[in-house]
C-alpha cells in the first residue's frame, strides 16, 4: 500500500491534518481547537462543545506541558476513495499535539456522539 504520511518500520504515521488508511484522507481546517498548559504533578482538564472532555490525572508529567487537541466535525471531512463509503464518522475526529507526546497513565477522554448513525448490528463501545 501506499503511505502519504511518515514510514516507519511497518507503521504510516500521519502528518498533521491527514488520518485514515495509508494516511490518504484529509481532515480539512479543524471546527475548534483548545489548548493549555498542564502543570507539573497537577490533574488537568481541556473541555469543548457537547460534552468533549479530555481529563488528565495528577503526576502525568513532572514538568509544565503544553497540550492542544483539534476538533474536526464529521460533515467537514474530505473523505474519498476505496473506504468512503464504509467510513460512518460518529462524532468529531480530535488530533492531539504536539504529535507524538506519550502517556505513562491512563487519559480520560469523553466524546459526543449521535447514537442514531450506529449502523445495525453494531454497537457503541
């Protein structure tokens, strides 16, 4: 297959503004975006629209880290070829960066979503 974004090994790592398969699709100019700065040894919380959460726990970093998460909503996707028509986006698509920080802890992350485009036979997890 073809990788539009960064190879490494048997991963395709996409670039800013990319997802999906091979890294093909694009995500187009995000619908907001929220930022901060989580202090050091301090729980921390971003919210937006709708009941997005990201909350991070006490002790995550030991030192201040600049955080942002881009928030892309479904119906502004530039979704095209093979898997189109497979893809059902059921709420907004969040980038987080700086690309790739890493967490030793669990993050907690809520997000909306319409459980009327769950496709029958499927299930919300």
């Amino acid at each position: 297959y073809v990788c539009h974004g960064v190879s490494s090994g048997d991963f395709c790592l996409c670039d800013a503004g990319q997802f999906g398969f091979g890294c093909s699709q694009s995500l187009g100019a995000p619908t907001s975006q929220k930022a901060g700065t989580i202090p050091a040894g301090q729980a921390f919380a971003l919210t937006g629209a709708g009941g997005l959460a990201v909350r991070f726990p006490p002790g995550l970093f030991k030192s201040d880290q600049a955080i942002s998460v881009s928030v892309y909503e479904p119906s502004k996707l530039q979704v095209s070829g093979p898997g189109a028509t497979s893809f059902t986006p059921l709420g907004p698509v969040l980038v987080f960066s700086p690309a790739g920080l890493k967490f030793d802890e669990a993050v907690n992350i809520s997000v909306p979503y319409d459980p009327a485009k769950i496709p029958s036979g499927y299930l919300a997890a």
